[in-house]
C-alpha cells in the first residue's frame, strides 16, 4: 500500500469502458517519515476520496482486485481509504 496525498481531478470523456463509472485522482505519494514526495499516479477512487485528503492505495493485481476486475484489465491504482489520523512511531 502507499500513503499519498489528493492533489487534483481528472475528467476524461473518452476511455476504456472498464474505466466508466469511475471517479479518478491523482494522488501524490508520500514518504511518511521524511515528508518527500515522489511522481504523482492516477487513482480510481472507490471510497469518495477528495482533493486535500490523504488517502491508501493499493497497486497492481490488488487494485483489480478491489475492483472485481480480470488482470488483463486497465486499472493499475486504487483508492481504497481515507486516513483520518497517522501516529508515526519515530
């Protein structure tokens, strides 16, 4: 899993259909411990994440999992919570 930030919207009329229906962010990663940020993904969101949020996501396999979706699909990250708090034991 990977813990990132909202930073931003993306609407696209035209996609695969797989993708209909689908709310999606994008998310900048954060390393947790020093603060740094790493190149920014697109996530489907399934949990009504929001810009400014920090929300998980998962990757890969898990996130067509999370979807129901085959592994020749096109999703590739997934929203799947929203953090309220993070204690981080230095």
């Amino acid at each position: 899993m990977v813990i990132g930030n909202v930073i931003g919207n993306i609407w696209a009329t035209k996609k695969d259909e797989g993708l209909n229906g689908l709310k999606l962010l994008i998310v900048e990663p954060v390393n947790v411990k020093t603060g740094d940020t790493s190149m920014p993904i697109v996530a489907a969101d399934i949990v009504g994440a929001g810009i400014g949020e920090q929300v998980l996501v998962i990757r890969g396999a898990a996130a067509r999992h999370a979807l129901n979706k085959d592994k020749n699909h096109t999703i590739d990250a997934v929203i799947i919570g929203i953090i309220d708090d993070l204690d981080l034991n230095k």
